[in-house]
C-alpha cells in the first residue's frame, strides 16, 4: 500500500498534582486556548479541550507522525511552565504524574465533544475520581488504586 492513513481520536484526562483546584475561571480558557495551539503545533488538532478547576479533558486526532506519549508530555509540561508565568497564583501549579487516554470512535465524536463541553454540570454531582474511575470501568481498564491519586 503506497499511501499511509490513519484517524485516531483520543480522549485524554488528567488532573493538576494533588487535585488543587488551580485552573480558576480567570485562566481556564487561555490554558485550553494554550494546550489546543500545542496540539495543532504537534499536528494533533484539538476538537475540545475543557474540564474543571482540577483537571482537563481533551480530545483530539493523534497524528501518525507522533506517539501518545511524546504528545501528552508536550501537552502537560509547556503548559503546566506557560501557568507559572501567569501570576504568583500559579506559581506552584503541576500537572500530576499519570493520565488517561481512551479512543473514540468517529461515530461517537460528538457525544465526547458535547461531555468535554459540559464539565462544569457533570462535575456538580460527581468528583473528579468518581468521573475517572467511570471511564477505567467502562473501557474495561486494570488499576491499581494505590497509584491512581498522586
């Protein structure tokens, strides 16, 4: 086969280092805006990026010139430098060691995008474990409970 083609959409979830509420409404759309530029930058268009004052979501298609991993490390470690530059608020924000990642399937793009948009109502009845916990059981995932939470 001549041509190489790929379409991989990943979702990925992680939370800032303990859970501290960190990401307040004052910087949380220029963090997303933030992360979506080194997504595209890494040839991973974002499609959503979202979540709450302890963690983000986001969704994206993996390019096939890149590994999950490398992504997310680029992700996670110039963002988590671009908050220390925002203000003396920020000047303890990390991101924490870990992180999930899940594929969608196309036909279901929509539904993730719409859950990714719809953070602030879902987190009024379910914390940020409750939530991560639902989608290691649902993707029929293994852990550990004692190196979930660092």
């Amino acid at each position: 086969m001549p041509q190489s083609l790929a379409k991989n959409y990943i979702h990925l979830i992680w939370s800032t280092k303990h859970r501290k509420p960190l990401i307040d409404k004052t910087i949380k759309d220029n963090l997303h805006a933030y992360m979506a530029g080194i997504c595209n930058k890494l040839e991973c268009p974002a499609l959503e990026i979202g979540g709450i004052a302890d963690h983000v979501h986001i969704v994206c298609k993996l390019s096939r010139k890149i590994a999950l991993m490398k992504l997310i490390e680029e992700v996670k470690s110039h963002s988590s430098k671009w908050m220390k530059t925002k203000g003396d608020q920020y000047q303890n924000f990390y991101w924490q060691n870990g992180y999930g990642a899940f594929s969608v399937n196309p036909k279901e793009i929509d539904i993730v995008i719409n859950y990714i948009k719809n953070q602030e109502e879902h987190h009024k009845e379910r914390s940020f474990q409750e939530e991560y916990r639902a989608f290691l059981d649902q993707y029929k995932m293994e852990y550990d409970e004692r190196y979930m939470w660092d």
